[in-house]
C-alpha cells in the first residue's frame, strides 16, 4: 500500500526499504524486539490520542459539542492528549 502527499512547506522525508529491514529483524532478535516495541509504543500513543479527540467531542450525555478535530480547530481549554500511563483518561471538569 502507498499514499501520496505533498508538502506545503520544507519538510525531511526518511525512506525505508522495509524487506531489508524486516529480513534483519527476523535475523537478530535483538533488534527485532526494540523495532516492535518502538512500533506498538508509537501506536497505543496515536490510539489514545485519537480516543482522547474522539472522547472530546461529546458531553456526559452523548451530545456532540464541537466540531471534529481539524475542522474547527482545538479548545482553548483542551489540554492535549494524557500520557499512556493514566490510561488516557482525563477527569471531567463540568
């Protein structure tokens, strides 16, 4: 699977032969293991952070209360994503 994009400013692209990289994962177990690690650390924090967005757009009631993200822009009052480590739950403060 590819997509495209296109920059609208000066950005650093890395490109990566993945059969390479994926043969010597499978060769040395060391390194397989740190790649997974990073990759699923990089995942749960994109997962809970899209929750979090998700979790931001409706009240206790289920009523949405904004627009998505992207479309209206952020809250002044929203703090961001939480870390993983309170299980991306923040505490109601109305």
């Amino acid at each position: 699977m590819q997509f495209d994009a296109r920059a609208t400013e000066k950005v650093v692209a890395i490109a990566i032969d993945a059969p390479c990289l994926r043969a010597k994962a499978q060769a040395d177990d060391a390194l397989g293991r740190a790649l997974a690690e990073r990759v699923a650390a990089m995942l749960l924090d994109r997962l809970q952070t899209t929750r979090i967005r998700v979790l931001n757009l409706y009240d206790e009631d289920g009523a949405a209360t904004r627009e998505a993200p992207g479309e209206a822009g952020p809250r002044a009052d929203d703090p961001g994503p939480t870390s993983v480590s309170d299980g991306g739950r923040r505490p109601r403060t109305s």
